[in-house]
C-alpha cells in the first residue's frame, strides 16, 4: 500500500485520501509484529497447509485491501470495496463503480496495481524474499496459487524460478508502458498519458480490466488498442515458454502442443467474430468500416480469451455468432502458467485426450493408451484430476446462479448508454449466468445488465458476497478454497 500512498501525496489529495492508506498500513504493521512472537513448533509446511495458507491470504489480502476505498469515501459500502479489491487481486476486472469519473487517482492506482499484483500471485512475489526450504513447502505455495494442472520448477531452485517468473513479468510490464507512451494522448486527457498507460499495462500484464476512465478502453487510439491487443495474447502464454527462449531453446517452444492450440484458437475466434461483423448475417446497431470491425474482433477476443474484460465497444448488442464466440473463449481462457483465468487450454486439450482414451477403452478393453500431452504420456491421475476440477468447475457454476436467482433485482429493468446508442434490457438468468461465468473465469463484465456498459453494483450484498467468493474460487482453481471447508484441514497431524 505505500504505492497508492505515493501516488495520493504525488496527486496532492487530501489527507482523508492519505490516511486511507496510512491506516492499514499501520495496522497491517502491528498485527505483523505480534504475529512473530508465537513460534511454531515446525516451519515446514505440509501440502494442505500450503494451500490452506494461500486460501487464507487471499482473504486477508482483500479484508485489508477494502478498507482504503471505505475510508476515502470512494466506495463506502464494505462489501463492495471487498468485491471491488476481490475483483482485482483475482484479476478479474468485475467493478460495482458506477461513475469512474469521481473516483481518486489513488483508488484508481490501487484497483489496477491490484491487477499486477495478483496476476503473477501474491505468495509467488513473497518467495522470492524467504529463504527456500528442502522439504517443498515453497512448492505447495506454488502449487496453490498458479493457474494450470501442472506446476513445476523452471529451474533446480525455487527461489530462482520465482525471480526469473517475476523478471519476465516485469520486463514485459515495462516494454508495454513504454510502447504505449509513443501513442497520441487520449483527448481530454493530456496530461495523464504515463499514468493511464501505467494503469492499462497493469491491467494487461495481470489479465485484469478495471476501467480508469469512462467506457474503459474506447477513448484509446486504434494504435493502443492493437499493441494492448497483442500483449494480451503474449500474457496469456505460459511464462515458462519465455524462458525457452531467453536461454535459446526455439524448437522446444515450437513443439508445445498447448500454445499451437491457443493461437489457433484465438485465429480461429477472431475470423468468426469478423465474419459476422461485416457479413451481416444479423442485424445490429453498430456500423463499422472493415479495419473497425477487425480490430475490435482482435481487441475482445484477446480480451475474453486471457479473461481480461477490457472492451473497446459494445459486443453485448452483437450477432449472436460473434456472442457464442466470446461466451466460449471466456469458458476455455488462455494458457496454463500464465495470468488468465478460465479452465485452461492445457485442460481442455487433457479432457478431450483423457474422453478418447475412455472410449478406446470401451472398445478395446486390452487397449494400453499411449496419449501424450507437450512430449509426456498422459497419466491416468492427471485425467482423473482434470475431469475432477471441471465436475467442480461447473457445479459451482450452477450452484451460484441458482443462488442469484434469490436476488430482488432479477426482472428489473437497466437502462445502458453505449456506442450502440440508449437501450433497456431486463436483468434475467442470461445476465445472472454471464455474470457467474465472468467471476469464475475472472473475466470482468459480462453480457445484458451486467454488460461492458454497465456494472455489478444492482446486485444485493448476498449476490455480491458470492460473486466474491466465486472470484477467489476461479483464481485459486477450487481445491485451496474447498480445503478450508474440510474439517480434517485443521486437526493436528
């Protein structure tokens, strides 16, 4: 928090701004030190108290992290500062602010530095201080926090795959601000162009998409949107496959299976997304020229697909070709080890291999399967536990949005004012579906009242309160945060 400090004294605000932060600084600060005196019997950690830690952090991280936005008035409703702050550790871009206008530059600096921080993980940043132990505690904390069904070292030393992960993070952050700081400035906003490229780079290198300014990313110039465009395809990759090609190893970045799937994926999405923009198969209320029309095809695709949820128009009153699209991209995401969210292509390509194998299995009952996945035999746990973790996937799918059909505002009417002009949709189960999917995912907004034109703030505490659970649920990948609900987890062993 002393970098949105920073930012309020750069900024001038008032000291009511500046204590927001000071506040849980200090009180972030005491209880750490109190926290020191008891001494564990052991240090080491076993593999469900890593992942029960991790859980527990997350939400201490976003308890403490709430109470700035309440403090400065900025958000004053705690549950939603905890949704708001939840929705940027997890990166999912999900917002209840209804006027991004009135909101402090140091609340606007904290929700997308929120972004950057969660993209890599909260717990891998810390492993790069602590010292390393030998009995794979640090493991566990990895295990836990990053996406994917399979976690490994890049090299020998934990320590040091954590340092070169974030080194590559961070280079990759920079290169970004930097391009973007060659485009015109947005009008109206001439003298923010390093801030607002700062804040866009969070967004982009966590995979978040908290808006900064009206209509998210629409007021940026198509030079912008093409290079936030390609860095969001290049965050979506699995940040081991850059080490590959630091220290020369091509040919091996080439022969992953996963990343020829993923760019054929988003090739694939993007030529579906543009054919029915310009094909007019369907009517719709936007008209664009064809550079317009593939732009914004490349924007939200890569913006869904890494579950980033920028937008840079109203893709909620699209084709119902191009809708379907984005609705599954949101549901694969992007690769394994990187900072999207969604189930992973890594697992959808398991799933399908482990489904085939079964059914070779029904004919062929001797048949010995001989499926590999990125040069390694498919193992029938790592099957077994891919089909677990979407048996799971979906059911808390269902689960929260049979929970939000409690919910008053379900029926009501919401007005949305887009680049497609002034239009009324009734919040009905598409929105509460959408809306479940995009926390899940860790997309950000979603379709018809909760589109990219509107927000999460209609939703009651209850809904809210789920949605931020569903958040944390999609970032941990499940099993860290059901952990916790296990009465076994906390006896001694």
């Amino acid at each position: 928090m002393f970098v949105p400090l920073a930012v309020s004294f750069i900024y001038k605000e008032s000291f009511i701004h500046i204590s927001a932060f000071l506040i849980p600084i200090a009180a972030l600060t005491i209880i750490g030190f109190l926290l020191q005196i008891p001494k564990p019997k052991r240090n080491s950690l076993y593999q469900k108290e890593g992942f029960a830690l991790t859980a527990m952090v997350w939400l201490v991280m976003t308890m403490f992290g709430a109470i700035p936005f309440v403090i400065n008035g900025d958000i004053p409703n705690y549950v939603d500062a905890c949704f708001e702050i939840m929705s940027g550790f997890t990166t999912t871009g999900s917002s209840v602010i209804t006027d991004i206008t009135a909101v402090s530059r140091s609340s606007l600096f904290w929700r997308s530095f929120s972004h950057w921080i969660g993209g890599m993980g909260i717990l891998v940043f810390v492993l790069i201080f602590i010292p390393e132990s030998n009995d794979g505690s640090s493991m566990h904390l990895l295990r836990a926090e990053s996406p994917g069904p399979q976690v490994g070292k890049i090299v020998s030393k934990m320590k040091v795959t954590t340092r070169i992960l974030y080194l590559i993070y961070l280079g990759m952050t920079v290169i970004e601000v930097i391009i973007l700081m060659l485009d015109k400035p947005i009008p109206g906003y001439e003298n923010d162009q390093f801030f607002f490229s700062l804040l866009a780079t969070f967004a982009c290198a966590g995979t978040g998409g908290f808006g900064f300014i009206p209509n998210s990313i629409e007021m940026f110039h198509p030079f912008s949107q093409y290079v936030m465009s390609i860095f969001l395809i290049l965050f979506g990759c699995n940040f081991s496959l850059y080490y590959l090609l630091l220290i020369g190893k091509i040919k091996e970045v080439f022969r992953s299976e996963e990343i020829r799937i993923y760019f054929l994926i988003i090739v694939a999405a993007v030529a579906f997304v543009f054919l029915s923009l310009v094909g007019k198969f369907e009517a719709f209320p936007q008209i664009y020229t064809t550079e317009e029309a593939f732009r914004h095809s490349l924007f939200q695709v890569s913006s869904l697909i890494t579950t980033t949820g920028f937008t840079t128009t109203d893709y909620s009153v699209w084709p119902m070709l191009a809708k379907t699209t984005l609705i599954m991209v949101m549901f694969i995401g992007a690769m394994a080890g990187s900072t999207a969210g969604g189930i992973k292509i890594s697992r959808i390509i398991i799933a399908i291999k482990g489904a085939y194998i079964n059914v070779r299995k029904l004919i062929s009952p001797r048949y010995v399967p001989k499926t590999k996945f990125e040069g390694k035999t498919l193992e029938q746990k790592t099957i077994n536990d891919v089909f677990a973790f979407l048996t799971l996937y979906f059911f808390i799918l269902l689960a929260a949005i049979f929970l939000l059909s409690f919910d008053p505002v379900n029926g009501q009417a919401v007005n949305i004012v887009s680049d497609a002009g002034s239009y009324e949709v009734k919040h009905g189960f598409f929105s509460n579906f959408s809306a479940v999917l995009a926390c899940i995912s860790n997309v950000g907004p979603a379709f018809e009242a909760v589109g990219p034109y509107s927000s999460f703030a209609n939703y009651s505490d209850f809904s809210k309160i789920i949605l931020t659970f569903v958040m944390l649920l999609g970032r941990l990948e499940i099993l860290p945060v059901l952990i916790l609900f296990n009465k076994r987890t906390w006896k001694k062993v």
